[in-house]
C-alpha cells in the first residue's frame, strides 16, 4: 500500500503569480518556422545539465548522500510527470493530439504492475541505496523541489494547451545530457547497480521520439508572433522549474526538525 503523502501538500496547486508572463506581441511579424526552431532550441543554454551539481555528477564529485537526496527528490518530478501530461489531455480538443500525446502517460504509467518509467525510477532509487518505501512517502522532498514540480503540473492545467506542450521541449536537450550522465554514473560510481541504470537508457529511446512531435505541434500550431512568444516563454518556464530543483537538491534541507 502506498505510504500516505504529507498533508500539507496539495499536489499541483500553486499561486498562478508563479507563472511566465510574456508581453503580448500581437503586432510583431511572426517568425519562420526556422527562426522559431531556433529561438526554441537556444533555451538548452539555460537547461539544468549545466547547473553546478549536475556538473559535480558528470565529474564524479558527488557523495552517496548526495545522489540519494538527488533520486529521491527527483522521484517526485518524474511521479508528477503523469499528471502533466494528463493536463494537456484534458485541454487539448484535437482527438488526434490527444491519441498521440497519451502514450506518453503509458510510457511513464506503465500498462501494468512493474512496468514504465516510475517503475524504473524506483528502481534507480534502489540501486542508489534508497528503498521504495522511501521514494513512496516522499519523506525526503524537499519544500523547493515540491513547489517548482507542483508549479509546473498547475502551468499545464491553466495555460493553454499548445503551451505546455511547448514546455515539454526540454526534451530537446535530454538525450545529449542523458548520455554523459549515464557514462559518467557508470565510470565513477561503480557502487551502483548498473541494472538500475534502466531509465536512463529507456529515456535515449523515447525522449527524440517525443520531442520531434512536440516540435512539429509547436511549429504548426503557434503562427501568430504572439503564440510564438508564448511557447519559448513556456519552454523557458520548464528550464528554470528544473534550474530550482537542483538549486534546492543542491542545498539540502536546511529546515529545523519538524516538531514531534
């Protein structure tokens, strides 16, 4: 049975002044589907593979203490991540959009028990040294990390739908960053289980597959100059959400132990 989530957290439910806001360029000429690419693209100058602890990760200067904060917080990105994407389902009114985007929930979701990318995951956590009992209660979430995942799981209820599909883009950036990371955990943490590495290697797979339709939706569907600014706002507001939870993991819990 699923361990019962602290109470004081309403999953997904932030301030909206949490959000973007991008001036409305109404007026301005839109770009090509060129220049829209591009301005997209040159977000992954801001993507979190080169925050200073994914750095220390990639040089194998993290602790075990550190990679075990750094699972279990980040368990509750990808738990939350379902949720995302059922968002966007539940926004978008184009049936094929919609037949399309919901692989991504089965993926992640799995079709039965032990399957999908939670699982592995939990998994990972494993490997790294923390139980899933563990990972489930998320004991270990940090109050940062929670409010960046729980903002962006609000943007994609609130925002329009072609926006939060923007968002998703980081994708874009993934696989390159994904690849040095998987090198890296298994050349200089040869404590962990490289079976546990699974995610990792699933994700090389399917992260191009979904951004590539991502972007042609962008690309299609955000004509005005308007709706273009708004998609890289969007994208923009995923890589500082990611950008804050290493700034929390980072930093660890430096709250006073909660009363008993």
């Amino acid at each position: 049975m699923e361990a019962a989530r602290p109470t004081g957290s309403v999953r997904g439910r932030v301030p909206t002044g949490a959000f973007p806001s991008s001036e409305p360029s109404a007026e301005a000429a839109p770009w090509t589907a060129d220049e829209l690419v591009e301005r997209l693209r040159a977000q992954g100058t801001r993507y979190h593979n080169l925050h200073p602890f994914h750095v220390r990760m990639d040089a194998g200067e993290l602790t075990r203490e550190e990679l075990q904060r750094w699972v279990a917080n980040r368990f509750y990105y990808q738990r939350c991540i379902p949720l995302k994407d059922a968002a966007i389902l539940s926004n978008c009114p184009d049936i094929d959009v919609r037949r399309a985007w919901i692989t991504r929930i089965i993926d992640h979701d799995g079709t039965s028990a032990g399957t999908g990318g939670i699982e592995s995951w939990l998994r990972l956590g494993e490997a790294l040294g923390v139980t899933r009992d563990e990972l489930m209660s998320e004991e270990r979430v940090l109050p940062a990390v929670r409010y960046a995942v729980d903002a962006y799981v609000s943007f994609a209820r609130q925002r329009a739908w072609i926006e939060a599909v923007a968002s998703s883009l980081t994708e874009l950036f993934g696989p390159g960053a994904i690849r040095v990371r998987l090198a890296a955990l298994e050349a200089h943490y040869p404590w962990i289980d490289p079976a546990g590495l699974e995610y990792f290697r699933d994700r090389l797979v399917l992260a191009p597959r979904d951004a590539e339709y991502a972007l042609g939706l962008v690309v299609e569907r955000c004509l005005t100059r308007e709706q273009q600014d708004r998609a890289v706002s969007a994208l923009r507001f995923k890589t500082e959400m990611l950008w804050a939870q290493l700034e929390a993991i980072e930093r660890g819990d430096t709250q006073p132990p909660a009363p008993t």
